[in-house]
C-alpha cells in the first residue's frame, strides 16, 4: 500500500510540473506573437487529373476557395526541377476561377502543376497537385474489368455480376463471348464449351469441370449501359429453361472424332444470323476436323447448317472474325488454334453462303481474289488467337484485337485501311494482372466512341468477364 501512495504522488507532481511548465511557457509568449501557423487546404480543383484539349493544347479545371478574401496570389510551379514559375494575383481571382495552362513542346508524357495560395499575412497554402496525362498520338489511356458476364462470385470480387448465369440458366463454367448485333439494341453472344450450376472453379486444376456440358450456347441483351456491366435479357433455352446447345458438339473424348463445336465469330447478314465455328477433334495441337457456318432466320431460336460452308482442317479461316462496312462483310481469318498468321477476305452480304464469291486479299499483286482462299496473304504476320476487329467511325481506325501468347496478354493494333498497314501492337490487357487470360471479343458498341468494350476470358476461374478500354487520338503535338 506504502508503495502504491508513494507512485500517486510522484505522478501528481510530475502532472503539476508539466502543467506550471505549459503555463510558464505561454506566460512568455510576446505581446503580438502569432500561434505556429498550420498550412491549410486553400484550394480545392474540380478536376485533378487534366488532359490537353486537342486543338487548344490546353488543360483547364475550375479551382474554388475557402478563404478567397485572404489570398495575394496564387504561384504556379511544375513538378520534377522545372524552372517555370507563374503567378495568379487576386485581382484576377474570382470564387470560380477557371485555371489553364498550354503544354509546351518540351514538356513531359506525364509531370505536375502544383498551385500555392500565398496568403496576405504572409503564410502559404499547402500544395495542390494537378496531374497532367501529356500523351500524344494514339494510346490506350485506361484499362478496367467492368464485371462479370457469366458465372458465380468467387474471393473477395467487388464488381457487378448481373447476370447469375449459374442460377438462371445453369451455366456456371463457360468461356468466349462473341458479340454481335442482331438488330437495333439487340445483341447476341455465344459462349464456348460450358459447364452446369455444379462447376466449380479449382486454381490447382483449372479450366473446365462439372456436368451438364454443351459445345456452346447463346444470349440474348438488349443492353446499351455498358459501364455498368453487361445485362443478359435471355438465353436460348430447353423445355427445362437451361441454357441449350445450338451448334452440335459430340463429346467423343478418343481424340479421334467429333469432341466438340467451338463459335468463333457471327454476324447478321443478308437479314439473317450466322455463326462460324470450329469442330474439333483434339484440343492437343488444336486438331479440327472442319469449321462452317450454322444460320438463324428467326432471331436466334432456332438454327441450321449451312451445307454450302464447309472449310477444311487446314483452312486460313477455320477460326475468324467478321465486320461488315460499306456493303461488304470482311472476315478474317487464322488457322484454328494461337500459332499462326491472320488472313483476311470479304463478301457481299447476300453471298455469305457462296464461298466461290468471296474474295481473299493478296498483297503482293495487291488486289481481291476471287473464289481462291489459298491467295490470300498474310495480314497481320505473328501468333494471332480469338482474334476480332472493329471499324471505330470516330477514331477512323480499323482496331483489331486478339489473343498473343507469346507477349501474355490482349493486343491491339489499328489500321486507316483493313487491308493494311497495321500499327504496332498495344497492349490491352496484360496477363500478369489477369492470369490465364484469353479470348477478345469486341462489343458492336466499340464501334463508336472512346471506349472499346470486349469480353475476356480467364482460364481460371473459368468464366467471362467485360473489359473497357479508353482510347485516345492526341494526333501529333
């Protein structure tokens, strides 16, 4: 107890010091003297992160304060050891002030503007930063995974999924997503082999599981708010409401036979709706026994093959993406698997089902062949997979996207003319922000715009997803 009472008043002393010592302290303070002065938050900015007007070359955001009244002037400096300085005196000052600067030939792909109130008693603000994004030319200025198209939440994901494909349709596990328009805000989109409501995805053996397994099936939306995600207004279903096969796939797991019926690419043509797609023997080398075309005439209810449509193992267009501008349907095409070329023809779109009518691109004598796949050229000479393509009516581009294994991700390139030259390739998404990523299949919606919408896949977990990338044309500075 003796101890106990003798801490209490070592410590009560201790506090009565501390105490005296603060009061001794302000006791000195001069007559006048200011307290220490604490930097304020001045200035606050509609917008921080700035991008040069194309043709002014200026970048600009409203600035607001909160104490405008005590402010001489505000400084303006850049980031990274530039000397530029500027000054805003209060004069020009107004409660909504609309602050710009013009890029200079000399500065930076990426610096800071940092803006200062100096205050009339003399303090200073703390800094505002403003980003400025100086690059010029054609880039890829963001990348995000929109959300889900298909398929159960898994970990911790935080983006939408809308659809609840599992629930819904049974379709737990699928892959692809080829997207076309149908008509006017009507879309269709064929997914790859898929799997029922008892999928489950397993990072130690990725990739399909499950049962209830169809070579494909389709869905319907009518979905125009994409940044959101991608809403499914249907799918083409059996009497159970499942999600059904349209294109038929056999199952024949021998390695030597009809495995299974994979989409590659569709389109509405001549007023009717066509699928392309791949049958194949054996997924080891990507082993085909043909690739055709399957046709709706009633807006995707029910479909059948076109016998006319037949292209063999070694076609150049056993898998292919289609486009139609300026009367004619472009088709591109590669050998069925990643490995190889792309190729490139067109039809009419009343000779869809003609093959002896479609002309193949031969550069060499620069010219369209008709009837004659072998004179096809290479387009797009390196490993193309699951390629698509667009024509991008603001950006007067032709933007191609595909699948390269040997770069891991989703590249782009651009072209003014389909049939070339091609840009370098951009890269979309990189595979070590999204592992086992493949597949790119462009929304008809990318054909305007900024914005290019595309459906990825990802091995595992196995399952679709909506990406957006946002397009810029700064055109030379």
């Amino acid at each position: 107890m003796l101890q106990q009472y003798t801490m209490s008043v070592k410590e009560s002393t201790l506090h009565a010091v501390i105490a005296c010592f603060l009061c001794l302290l302000i006791a000195c303070k001069k007559d006048g003297e200011k307290d220490v002065f604490v930097p304020a938050d001045e200035l606050i900015a509609a917008q921080t992160v700035l991008i040069p007007d194309k043709q002014t070359k200026k970048v600009s955001t409203a600035l607001s304060f909160k104490n405008l009244d005590a402010i001489d002037y505000i400084s303006v400096a850049k980031s990274g050891g530039n000397s530029y300085s500027a000054k805003i005196s209060r004069g020009e000052l107004a409660s909504s002030y609309t602050f710009d600067y013009t890029i200079q030939a000399t500065d930076p792909q990426s610096f800071k503007l940092l803006l200062k109130a100096h205050y009339k008693d003399g303090n200073i603000s703390n800094t505002l930063a403003l980003d400025v994004d100086n690059r010029w030319g054609f880039f890829v200025r963001s990348m995000q995974r929109v959300s889900r198209v298909t398929g159960k939440p898994i970990g911790s994901e935080s983006f939408p999924n809308p659809n609840n494909t599992a629930g819904k349709w049974n379709v737990g596990g699928t892959d692809l997503g080829i997207v076309w328009e149908m008509e006017s805000n009507k879309y269709g989109i064929f997914f790859g082999d898929t799997f029922g409501q008892d999928f489950a995805p397993n990072a130690a053996n990725p990739g399909p599981n499950g049962g209830s397994w169809r070579s494909n099936v389709l869905a319907f939306s009518n979905d125009s708010q994409l940044d959101d995600g991608l809403t499914f207004s249907s799918m083409a279903t059996d009497n159970a409401g499942n999600a059904r096969e349209i294109v038929p796939g056999g199952k024949d797991q021998s390695g030597n036979g009809n495995l299974t019926s994979i989409p590659s690419a569709a389109i509405r043509a001549n007023g009717a709706d066509y699928v392309h797609y791949f049958n194949i023997r054996n997924w080891t080398g990507w082993i085909t026994n043909h690739s055709g075309l399957y046709k709706s005439v009633d807006n995707g209810e029910t479909w059948k093959k076109c016998e006319t449509v037949l292209f063999s193992a070694n076609s150049n267009f056993g898998m292919a993406g289609y486009f139609k501008k300026d009367g004619y349907v472009y088709m591109m095409g590669t050998h069925a698997g990643r490995n190889n070329p792309a190729y490139l023809a067109r039809f009419k779109e009343a000779d869809i089902e003609n093959p002896t009518l479609y002309e193949y691109w031969n550069s060499a004598g620069n010219q369209w062949i008709t009837g004659n796949e072998s004179a096809a050229s290479i387009l797009i000479n390196e490993k193309v997979g699951e390629l698509s393509f667009v024509y991008n009516t603001k950006h007067k581009k032709w933007i191609l996207t595909y699948f390269s294994e040997d770069r891991y991700n989703i590249t782009m390139r651009t072209a003014e003319n389909i049939t070339g030259p091609w840009s370098r390739p951009y890269e979309l998404a990189a595979g070590t922000a999204y592992p086992q990523l493949y597949g790119s299949y462009l929304h008809p919606m990318s054909a305007t715009g900024d914005n290019l919408y595309f459906l990825m896949s990802m091995w595992m977990p196995y399952n679709v997803f909506l990406m957006k990338a946002e397009l810029a044309d700064m055109g030379d500075f």
